[in-house]
C-alpha cells in the first residue's frame, strides 16, 4: 500500500530540511513525497533542488495559499493513503508512517490520527503544548475541537468523493474537511495513542485575538455547513480545556 505525504511551502527555507529529513527517514517503504512550493523566494527552492530522492515529487508555483497547494499535492498523490506534513513540523521519529500503515492493513479504519507535540521554535526539545486526539468524538465538533489535523491519514478516494479542502476559508479549511469527513460522512476513524508530530508554535490561528476571531467564526461556519449547530459562546470552552493542554514541559526524546 503506497502512502502520500504532501508538503505545502512557501518562504520555509528556515525549516525544511527537517520537515523533508524527517520524511526520507521513515522506514516505510512504498512512501510518495509531494513539496507543493507556492514560489517561493528565501532560498526554499534550491533546498528542494539538493535532493536527489526518487521518492520526492515537487514543483513551485503560485498558489492562492495553504489550502490551495494542499489541493495541488492531494490530487498529483499517487498513494492509496494520503496524509499532510506542514513544511514547519516534522515526524517524531523513523517509524510513524509505518504504524498508521498498520492500522489501515490490519482494522476497518478509513481515517486514522494521532498526538501532537508543540514546542519553542528556538528549543525543540522544549514542549510548549501537547495535543492529543485521544478522547476525540464527531460530537465535540461543536464545541471546537477536532482530533490533531497535521497526524490525519485518509484514503485519496474520500477526498476524490467528499471533495477537497475549500479555499475560500483562511484559517480552518482543515476544521471543516474533518467535519465533513467525519460528521457527515461518518467516516469510521482510529485513534492510534502516538506522539507523532512535532510542530513548532506560530501558526496562523494563534497569531493574534483577531486570527482566533476569524478562526471561530470559520469553524461555526463549518459547523453550519455540515449540519451541527454551534455559535462563537459555544466554542469558549474549548479555551478552558487548553490550559491541560500547556501543563506538560518534558523535554522531546
């Protein structure tokens, strides 16, 4: 069974290399690599140029941002399964793809996720948030949670049927495409309890009050669309459950 990973970047020179590095790292072997660069000016192109890996597959180009080149890389994918790695994280270690591989071979699991650790971008080994999917329901939907996006495996048929991320959205296509994978859709999923990906902290959704602002607003419009009722007071308590979230501040092994 070959698996895609798609990788969006723009301007990510600073980064990528551990991204890609710890992609061709997996002891996966039937593994497809997508870099879908969105023309990029700081020096991202020439790292992509230095690799010369069978299983890598990039171009660079103009997009209309992340959820654009998401798309471009989800539909050039060649792999049965299909998952998306941001160019500023990368896998906790060799064996991950492996083991989502497993779930997919041996369960009836159409969407598998996993754990995800934050950490300060200037200390890697220091753990600023840790986000598990593990008590993860459709239901929780409306109240703002989804299991971790960045560890979402899915098979390439489903975003062929249900359609891909919409990207008129700015912040939380990536909210509604879980919503509609596995709300309406009913997609049957698998939790699998590992820590699987590294992201440094940043992201556009916490940028500011205003970019968490937009994000609600986004989710309750996902919501909506989807079929579950929910409004902006709703989504407060997600807040109250991210403080858990901040409590560990072991060092990354």
């Amino acid at each position: 069974m070959k698996i895609s990973i798609v990788t969006t970047s723009f301007n990510s020179a600073t980064t990528i290399r551990d991204t890609i590095d710890s992609v061709l790292s997996q002891d996966y072997p039937d593994l497809e690599y997508i870099i879908a660069d969105g023309n990029s000016k700081d020096g991202t192109k020439e790292i992509l140029e230095s690799y010369d890996d069978p299983r890598i597959v990039w171009f660079s180009e103009s997009d209309r941002g992340i959820y654009d080149g998401m798309n471009k890389g989800l539909k050039m994918a060649s792999g049965e399964v299909v998952g998306i790695l941001n160019s500023d994280d990368f896998y906790k270690d060799s064996r991950v793809i492996s083991k989502i591989a497993k779930e997919f071979i041996n369960t009836d699991a159409e969407a598998v996720f996993g754990d995800v650790r934050f950490v300060n971008p200037q200390k890697l080994n220091r753990t600023v948030r840790y986000y598990s999917s593990k008590f993860f329901n459709p239901s929780w939907f409306r109240y703002g949670f989804m299991p971790a996006h960045p560890t979402f495996f899915t098979r390439k048929m489903w975003f062929e049927e249900f359609g891909y991320y919409q990207t008129d959205y700015k912040i939380a296509a990536d909210y509604e495409l879980l919503t509609r994978f596995l709300y309406k859709h009913k997609l049957p999923y698998r939790y699998v309890p590992l820590d699987m990906i590294i992201m440094r902290t940043g992201g556009a959704s916490t940028k500011s009050i205003y970019s968490n602002y937009i994000l609600n607003k986004e989710i309750v419009r996902g919501c909506k669309e989807n079929g579950i009722k929910t409004y902006l007071g709703v989504l407060a308590f997600k807040y109250f459950v991210k403080v858990f979230e901040l409590m560990p501040r072991w060092k990354v092994s």
